[in-house]
C-alpha cells in the first residue's frame, strides 16, 4: 500500500488506552491507528491515526490508461487488429481464427471486460468460440473497437447493428442505426422496422414509419404493408392517418 504523510491525533470520546512504554497499532478499514510510546519524561497514551491508500489494481490501471489513450488517439490501435504479436486470445466464430488482446478489447466494450475480469471459463481460455454471428460481423466489430473504418452495406450493418446492441457498443450501434434510417427502401422497409421494433429504437422506427406514411400505396402494390405483424401494421396505418395510438 502507498500511505499518505499525514497524521491525525484521535481524541478518544470517553476514556482512552492507558500510557504504555512501548508502541501498539492495528490497521482499521483502511486506517493505521498506534498508539503509546515512551520517553525519558515518562509513557504516553495520544492515539494518532494515518490514512492508507489502496494500491491501485494493475489490471485495473492499465484499463484506465489506455480507455484515454483510445479515447485521444484511437489510431495507436489500429495496426493491432487480427495482429498475432502480443495477442493473448484468440476468438474462433465458425472455424475462422481472430487473434486479439484482452487489454484493448476490454478497454473499449464493458462485453469484453466482464468477461476477462470475471471467474468465467473464458476469463483464462487462450482460445474463445464465439456461437450465433458470422465471421464477418464479428470482423467488423473487433476493427471498429481497434480504431479501422468499418465499410457498411445492407447486411452487415443489420448484422452488427444487432451485435452492437446485444454486446451494448454505443457509438457502433449508433452508426449502424444511423446507416440503415439512410437506406431504407420498399424492399428492404419490413426488415428493418422489424429489427427497430425488436431492437426497441424508437429512433429508427420513427423513420421507419415515416418512410411507411410517404410510400404507403408503394408498400401497398409491392404486397408488403398488409403483410407486417399486426403490431407493425396498426403502428404504420396509425401513423398514415395521422392519429395517436
């Protein structure tokens, strides 16, 4: 432990230790309280008390340091990702091998942290599988995290939207979310009010529906209103005639 220099005298409430010769202390919390001690004039019985200060946890630290580090520069990272020098995990997502550093992936999503710092099977394993994503999304994902630019299209930015989400990467989320309110379109208006009912954003869904009220009789030829699940499909006519639920 690291201490302070600071010590403060305790002025006991009621009666106090009686004057002794010799030195006696005991840690407290996070206090080391002594008291007595003697001298030429004769014993003490002042009681003083110094304040400890927890070492901080060197995981812990290092987390900190780089979370600014990232926040500042994130391109420091970006040579880094699939890098097998000084990878200290390895994920497989469908036979595809990913190397990746604990440090820098719990540095960035609180996913990854809680599970490297937790008494998880996967907190000590060298090599993780990851079940219920494509290699491709997940790709997209750790190069997002490690600072590279991540190319959208219609799929993977479905696919990582809802990753994000599940895995709670805000800003990734957010982009993903911003992309799809951009292409949304006749053939494509079902699945993604879908996903923003499902995902519950009410930002994606108000453009969902928006685009439903100004493409009602397109949706309508193309077969696709009446067939979105009745939750949807009162939510669109509701909002076409301009009346609130």
């Amino acid at each position: 432990m690291k201490v302070e220099n600071t010590w403060n005298q305790i002025q006991p409430r009621n009666v106090g230790p009686t004057p002794r010769i010799s030195y006696s202390a005991v840690v407290y919390k996070n206090d080391l309280v002594i008291w007595g001690g003697g001298a030429p004039s004769g014993c003490y019985s002042n009681i003083y008390k110094l304040k400890l200060r927890e070492k901080e946890d060197e995981n812990s630290g290092r987390l900190d340091r780089l979370k600014k580090i990232s926040n500042n520069d994130a391109k420091i990272m970006k040579p880094y990702a699939f890098n097998e020098q000084f990878s200290d995990v390895t994920f497989i997502v469908e036979g595809e091998k990913f190397p990746c550093h604990k440090v820098i992936l719990s540095s960035q999503c609180k996913y990854f942290e809680n599970m490297f710092l937790s008494s998880m099977v996967e907190s000590q394993a060298k090599e993780i599988q990851i079940s219920d994503v494509e290699p491709q999304t997940f790709q997209a994902l750790v190069k997002y995290i490690y600072g590279q630019d991540v190319e959208l299209d219609e799929n993977l930015g479905k696919n990582l939207f809802k990753l994000a989400d599940k895995w709670n990467i805000t800003k990734l989320r957010e982009k993903c979310e911003k992309y799809l309110m951009h292409i949304i379109s006749l053939e494509n208006f079902r699945e993604i009010a879908e996903l923003a009912e499902s995902l519950n954003t009410p930002k994606l869904m108000d453009v969902a529906l928006d685009f439903a009220t100004k493409n009602l009789k397109g949706l309508e030829e193309a077969s696709t209103l009446y067939s979105l699940p009745n939750t949807l499909l009162v939510k669109a006519l509701f909002k076409a005639v301009g009346t609130k639920e």
